[in-house]
C-alpha cells in the first residue's frame, strides 16, 4: 500500500499537540514521549526536537536538551526558537559562553524578540560574574 503522507504529518501534528499539552500541565515526561511519536513520524521536523529539548530542559536532562537543539538546528539553522532553547539548556548548565553565543543567534535572527533580548542580557551577566575572580 501506498504510503500516506498526509496522513502520517497529521499524526504527527497530532502527537506534537498532545506533547504541548502535557508540558503545559507539568507532565514533562509524558511530553518527551509525545514528542518522540511525532519526530518517529517526521524526523525532519525541526519544531518537534526544539519542544522536546523544552521538555528536558525542565526535566534538568540538559544533555539531551543540547543535543535535540543541535539536531533542530541542523534541520532548520533559521529557526530562532531553537538557539534560544539551546541557550536555556546551555545556561541552566552554567556554560555561559555557549549561552552568550546561541541567545546571540536567535536575536540575529528575530532582532524584535525583547525575550531573547533579554535572555541574552541574563546569559551575558551571568558570563561576567563567572569570569570575575571571587572577591574582586
């Protein structure tokens, strides 16, 4: 049988809604699970890394967060909403420089953005206050 390409996007649309969802409540677990249906059935599919990162992030599985970034990154490098993901994850691991740089790309992407804007301010300052010697 033919394969159903509509059909197959519209399950994994499906699943993405279902994985908003459960982050929304909380249930980060059951997102990253819905979001791993969704990239099963589209796997080219830049969105549904980036919110799956999102539900690692607030699970504290940073790695894995950085790591479903980078693959959304490599499907979509003008997508902005995955180096600003990227620069949580990257910050929420006290790794300010890669914060720094990947809020730096999302703003030069979306310049409007007033929360990258900050995001990048936070991810800036926290880079000073870990560059300065205690005490000094």
């Amino acid at each position: 049988p033919a394969v159903d390409e509509a059909k197959i996007a519209a399950d994994a649309e499906a699943s993405k809604t279902e994985g908003n969802q459960h982050l929304a409540a909380g249930r980060f677990h059951d997102a990253v699970n819905s979001y791993t249906k969704a990239i099963q059935l589209a796997p080219k599919n830049a969105v549904y890394f980036c919110n799956r990162a999102a539900a690692y992030t607030s699970m504290g599985e940073l790695v894995k967060a950085v790591s479903d970034c980078e693959e959304s990154i490599k499907i979509n490098p003008e997508y902005p909403k995955a180096y600003s993901r990227l620069g949580l994850a990257q910050l929420n691991q006290k790794n300010y420089p890669a914060a720094v740089e990947a809020y730096e790309k999302a703003l030069a992407l979306e310049p409007a953005n007033a929360s990258y804007k900050a995001a990048l301010e936070k991810a800036k300052s926290s880079n000073q206050q870990a560059s300065t010697p205690a005490g000094g």
